[in-house]
C-alpha cells in the first residue's frame, strides 16, 4: 500500500510518501502531486521518501520529472538515496532531515546525524577523483595526500605492482626462448682470422724413427701459415627443429595467457582490498554518528537527572554505553588504517605516502545472469584455460619433435678462406658439403622422450578437467553470492529502518517516564547491529561482483575502463 501526507513547514509542502512506490501505486502520487500543483499560488514541494521501501523504474520517471519542476528529494537509506543521487546528478546535495528539528520533535524521524554522514558514503562512485601527487614518488617523503579512485588503483596497480610486472617479465622471457628456437632453422656464419707460427717434429710422425733415407731432417719449421674467411651453415630438413620452435611458440601464447591471468588476480585483489577499505571508512562513519547517538542520550539522561526525572542507574547505563560506542571507533579506525596500509602495499606506493579513497560503498543493481551461458563466457574468456590450452598444444608439438628423430635431417655446410704462408702469399680456398643424418640406433633415448611427453600430456588432461570444473565452480559460486547478496542489502536496508523507529519509540518512552533507558540501550544496541549489517552486505555485495567478474575474465572490463 501507500500513504500520502502532507504538511506545511518553513513555507514548503511536505509530501510524506511511506510504503512501496510501485505499480499503480506510482500515478496515485502523480495525481496528488498534479492536484496540490493546481492550487494558487504554486507551492514549493518537497518529497520525503524517507519512509518508501521500493521505488520501480516508473516511480524513478516520476520523481525526476517532479525534481525538474523545482520539488527537492528528501531520502533515507543506500537504495533510496543512490536512486535520489542518480536523478539529481553526482555531486549536487539532496535535502536531508535537519538533526536539531529531529531533537526537538519526535515525529520528525531520527535524533542522530549517522544518516546524513552515511549517505555520503552511498553516493554512486563519480571516479572523477585526481591524484594529488605523481604515483612515480620521489626518494624524499612526500607530504600530499594522493586520493584515488577504484579506477585509479587498478591502473596502478597494472602499471606497478611487482607481482603484475614480474608476469610480464616472463612472458617476455619466453618470447626469447622462441627466438633462439628459431635460430637453429635459421643460417649460421662465423668469420675467422688466424695468423700462427708451427713447427712439426716428422719423427713423432713416424712413431719415433724415421724410414732409412728419409730426405728430411727430423722436423720441419719453423713455418708461418696465415688464414682469413669464414665458416657457414645451415639445416635444409629437419622436422624435429620445426617442432620444437612450433612447441616454443605455443610457450609464448601460454606464458601471455598466464601473464594476463596473472593481470586479473592481481586487479581482483586490488579491487577487494579498495571495496574492504570502503567497507572500514564506512564503519569508522557509523561509529562516529554511534558515539554522536551515545553522547546526546546520556546528556538527556544527565539533563532528566538533574531535572529529578530520572534516576543515577539511567546516566550510569547511558555512561557505559557512551564509552563502548568510543571503544568500537577506536578500532575501527585502526582497521582502516590498516586497510590504507594493505592498499598502499598492492599499488607498490611509497610506504610514507598517504592515500584515501575517492569512491564510497554503493550497491550496483545488476540482472542474474545465467548460469550456463556464464560458464561458456568464462571458458573462453579465462586466461587460465587459454594458458592449459597452449601448453596442450606445445606438449603435442613436443611429442611430433621427439618422433621426427627418427627421420633423416639434411645440412648444409661450408667455408671459405684466403689461406697461405703469409697475408700477402695466400690463394682462396674453400669446401662445400651437403650432409645427410639418420639415427639407427639412440640407445632407447628417442622411445623415452616420446614416453615422457606422452605422461605430459595426461598431466595436462588432468589439470584441464580440473580447471574446467574450477571455473563452473567459480561461476556458480559467483552467482549465488550475487544473488545473496541483493537480498541481504534489501533485509539490511529494511532493518536500519526498523531499527531507527525502535530507537525513536524508546527514547520517546524514556522521555516521558514510561519506562527507563535499558529499552533505549537495547535500541541502540539493534541499530548498530542494524547499521553493521548495511555495511556488510553492501561490502557483499560489491565483493560478490568483483568475484563473478573474476569467475567470466571480465576483471580489467569491468574496473579498468
């Protein structure tokens, strides 16, 4: 259902909408809105939507065209506020409740500003945020602080993270393994120069004694012989060669897939540790407006006390929960920092280089997608199955090359040189060959390498079913984390509601004497639980995007724009 109010304050015209603005529910608040428009003089209109559960895609085409004729939106809650935040514009202010009228009046909704912080920390993320300082820091400490966006730190992280440049590094690696398998196909030439003195002892050359008569003394020397030319060669056939750089070029394509799969965990890692440090800046805002909370009750419980209302029991329990409420900021801040830390480290920055966040924690309403068709995308989107892909390639390559040993290879080979007794006595010579070599007997060697490379190839096998069923598992996990997800933020939204009436209704209650300020603990205990709650499930839900993102190969698609 819906209900409609209106009520004339600070000389606007308060349309208090409460319940679901959906369907045909839509045109009745279309016709109260036209209807009151009418009248003369116009009014200035202002929409409190603080008390709607659900806005539809038509209720959304009416509040825009109602904020286009000069009315102002005012809302409570993330789904609310970022659908008020999408009409307006990022970076223009919404109307919110003033905290002083909610003091002094009850029925204006809630006493505490956690509200009006909190929706700051729900604005959809702008990634207009700019670096305040070059990421490439200087040996000096620096002194900015440099505000990053999500697409900011992934794009450092890809430019600078040494687990991402060392992926690199390898592929890089194996481009040069390919090269020097293409050069054993290729023509080799060596070119010599060589100038020596000899002298030749004949006798050792006849084993010790010289033949009866032998014209020559026992040595002959010493002789100059100079030498310059070169040597050169080249494979005509040979298939195991052309299969090994076939093989080592299925290695480059596999160690390109591993480097960017490489890329994408690196980015899912980035992207988890920015969504968790939103996740700890938004719990550092809420204990804030927490302590805020905790501080005015016990001043009204102080206040009651002095005024002989209240009892010292009531201040003493408002007292306790004051100090916790600071207990819980206390480490919350110090979780953030630590998160900053984390960030810093994955982004390689300057360990004395100060960061924060120019994003804030916001739920993105996606359609499911399916599962099966989701399992196909990342199938052949994964760079994993890519890599196993290419080193089942290289494997069967590297058999056929262990094969083909048995076949004849032809070589050619030759030299040319200006040879004589000195540089300027020498003559050309030269010598050409054309070889041809089969193997007839390898000791077994050739059978063991084809036996090894088959085993490869059943390791192979066995990775890829595995990685098969890991990648559906990812999708299916994914999934329905994502679903999970968007029901946990729409139960968490209805809670913090909930949870502020409670609050109010209580203090209400203590106010008038009715009952004591256990029930107000109680409440205030149910509304940071409540706000726990909202946190986390928009830190799920964000988290579980990033996962199904991760499970598709869809990592730097979806957050490196």
């Amino acid at each position: 259902m819906l209900r409609i109010t209106t009520e004339n304050r600070r000389g606007k015209l308060f349309l208090s909408v409460e319940g679901s603005l959906s369907g045909p529910r839509v045109a009745t608040l279309e016709q109260c809105w036209r209807e009151l428009s009418a009248t003369s003089p116009r009014p200035k209109f202002c929409i409190n939507l603080c008390g709607v559960s659900f806005i539809d895609n038509a209720g959304k085409v009416l509040l825009k065209e109602i904020y286009r004729q000069g009315a102002e939106l005012l809302a409570e809650g993330c789904l609310n506020q970022a659908i008020v935040t999408e009409i307006i514009g990022p970076g223009r202010k919404s109307e919110t409740r003033d905290s002083k009228d909610k003091v002094n009046d009850p029925s204006k909704g809630s006493p505490f500003i956690f509200y009006v912080i909190f929706f700051s920390l729900l604005l959809v993320p702008t990634f207009a945020g700019a670096q305040t300082k070059n990421p490439a820091l200087p040996a000096n400490a620096p002194t900015d602080t440099l505000k990053l966006s999500l697409e900011q730190s992934v794009a450092l992280a890809i430019k600078q993270n040494p687990t991402q440049q060392i992926a690199v590094l390898n592929a890089a690696q194996s481009v040069q393994d390919k090269n020097i398998s293409r050069a054993d196909l290729l023509p080799q030439a060596n070119f010599e120069v060589a100038d020596s003195a000899n002298r030749e002892n004949v006798k050792a050359q006849f084993g010790g004694k010289l033949p009866p008569g032998f014209p020559f003394p026992g040595h002959i020397g010493p002789y100059q012989i100079f030498s310059a030319g070169s040597t050169f060669g080249s494979n005509i056939f040979d298939f195991t060669l052309w299969k090994r750089y076939q093989a080592a070029r299925s290695n480059v394509n596999a160690s390109k897939a591993d480097s960017l799969s490489t890329r994408e965990q690196v980015i899912l890692l980035v992207v988890s540790q920015y969504i968790g440090t939103l996740r700890a800046v938004a719990n550092v805002e809420a204990s804030r407006s927490r302590v805020d909370l905790a501080q005015a009750l016990y001043d009204q419980a102080a206040d009651l006390q002095k005024e002989g209302v209240g009892t010292g029991i009531d201040t003493l329990r408002a007292n306790v929960e004051l100090q916790n409420e600071k207990q819980r900021l206390i480490e919350a801040e110090n979780d953030r920092e630590a998160s900053l830390f984390g960030l810093s480290k994955l982004l390689n920055l300057d360990p004395r280089q100060k960061i924060e966040l120019a994003d804030s924690l916001s739920f993105f309403d996606t359609p499911q997608p399916d599962v099966e068709a989701s399992i196909e995308d990342a199938l052949t989107a994964r760079q994993e199955w890519k890599a196993i892909e290419a080193q089942e390639k290289s494997a069967k390559l590297e058999k056929q090359a262990s094969q083909y040993q048995r076949l004849p290879s032809l070589r050619f080979d030759g030299n040319w040189a200006y040879y004589g007794s000195n540089s300027s006595s020498g003559i050309p010579t030269y010598q050409y060959q054309v070889s041809a070599n089969m193997p007839l007997f390898t000791g077994g060697r050739i059978r063991a390498e084809i036996v090894k490379a088959d085993l490869e190839l059943q390791k192979i096998d066995q990775q890829k079913a595995d990685l098969r069923n890991q990648i559906a598992l990812d999708v299916k996990t994914a999934l329905l984390n994502l679903e999970s997800a968007r029901n946990e933020v729409q139960v968490a939204n209805l809670g913090v509601e909930l949870a502020k009436e409670e609050v109010d209704q209580a203090r209400d209650r203590f106010k008038a004497g009715v009952a004591n300020n256990i029930e107000v603990i109680s409440a205030q205990d149910s509304l940071s639980r409540a706000n726990d709650n909202q946190i986390a499930a928009l830190y799920r839900s964000n988290q579980a995007r990033a996962d199904f993102a991760r499970a598709v190969g869809q990592m730097e698609k979806t957050y490196a724009k």
